[in-house]
C-alpha cells in the first residue's frame, strides 16, 4: 500500500506544488497582487510599493521566479529610467486568480485577511504527501489509523501533516465509536476542502491541458477512475 501511496504522489503535478512553496509567504503574496494590478513593475516600483528594502524585495522575487509565478523582462519605456521589470507569468497570473475568484465567491475576506488565508492554504498544500492526503479524503473518510496504513507514516508525522491541512479547513478530525473496529478518531475532507481542491486543478488543466501548449503538460486527466474528481496518470507524450 505504501508503494501505490507513493505513485499517486508521484502523480501530482510538481509545478501545482512549486507554486504553493512560492506562496507560503504573505510577503509575496502581496508582491502577487502588486503586480496583478498592474501590466508590469520594476524593482523600484515595487520597493515604494512595498516599503522593504531592496534585498528583502529581491530575496522574495526570486522565490517568486523559481516558483514560475514571476518573471523578468529587459524593456525600454518613454518617460520611465527603469529597463528592468517584473510581471505574473500566464500560469501565474491563471493560478492565482483561480485562487482569488473561488476565495471571493466563498467567503467574506478584507485584502489582508485573504492574503494570510491564501498563505495559510498554501502551507497545507506545498506537499504532495498532503496534497495526496486530501484526494484520499476527497474520495472518502478515513480513521487516523487507516492513514497510517495506507502511508506508512509515523503517528507524528501523519498528526503534523493532517494538522497543517486542519489548521488550512481543508479537512476537519471527528471524534465517533466505529461498530466494526476499536477506530474512534477519523478524518473528512470540508466541504471548502472539496470546492478548492476541484479548483486548483480546473486551474492546472485550463492552462496546461486546454489553453497551454500540449507539450508542456505533465499530465492528462483520468476521470473514468472516478465521475467526481479528476485523478492524474501520466502523459504518455512527455513518457515517448
């Protein structure tokens, strides 16, 4: 069991994960939606807008970069000293309006509390170990000890992952005497934990599998596996 647990992890797309690690930080976070605001900014720009010095701003932007949500580009502007700027890539820009949109649509957020929140969720899902740990959820409910089965984890490992996915609602621990086993503690993914997992990979899709270039998809979608939820195998293009 753990040797399929570990392929199903392997199945999620690096790039889903990658991003997330980029927005663990509230600070960049805020450089996101700077520059969501706007075509494009350069460094300056953004050390006014944001007010922290130059290498904290730079340390930020190139965790932005590594994680494909920021770029850099040379361009000559009349009236502007600036060559230098930076702007959202389109995975970028599509990922993290997704984000904001299903946010808007579920909640009642002010600009900072959203922006804390969206770190939050970010945390919980910069694992593909909890990221696997949700679609196993989504799928159904499962008792700690079953977790631990199926993973193979230890018991503070497997507490410290399903709290960071606690502490995000994305799923919630309930406590109930099980007829058929001694299992009294069981984990269920949220309802919110159902929607936003459904949107980050409608956000994945729509630019790597509908909108992007098919050479750049990692994976393809499986639905026959189940009506409800889209699971990944891999792309037999990139496998060729």
């Amino acid at each position: 069991m753990d040797i399929e647990f570990q392929s199903h992890v392997g199945e999620i797309p690096e790039v889903i994960i990658v991003s997330f690690k980029g927005l663990q930080n509230p600070f960049r976070i805020k450089v996101v939606m700077f520059l969501r605001e706007s075509a494009y900014l350069s460094l300056a720009e953004l050390q006014k807008l944001t007010n922290k010095p130059t290498g904290y701003l730079v340390k930020n932007i190139h965790d932005l970069e590594l994680a494909g949500i920021v770029s850099n580009f040379i361009k000559k502007s009349p009236g502007r000293k600036d060559y230098s700027f930076y702007k959202l890539t389109l995975f970028g820009k599509n990922f993290v309006e997704k984000i904001d949109e299903f946010l808007e649509k579920n909640g009642n957020f002010r600009k900072q509390d959203k922006i804390d929140y969206i770190a939050l969720l970010s945390k919980g899902l910069s694992n593909k170990s909890r990221f696997k740990f949700l679609l196993i959820l989504f799928e159904q409910e499962r008792s700690f000890r079953e977790l631990g089965e199926l993973t193979r984890r230890s018991k503070s490992s497997l507490t410290n992952h399903l709290h960071k996915l606690e502490k995000a609602l994305l799923i919630k621990n309930v406590y109930r005497k099980d007829k058929n086993s001694r299992d009294y503690s069981f984990y269920k993914i949220t309802e919110f934990g159902r929607d936003f997992s459904k949107c980050v990979i409608e956000a994945y899709n729509h630019f790597y599998l509908k909108g992007g270039d098919s050479e750049k998809s990692l994976l393809t979608p499986k639905e026959e596996l189940s009506p409800k939820f889209p699971h990944f195998i891999a792309d037999p293009k990139q496998q060729a």
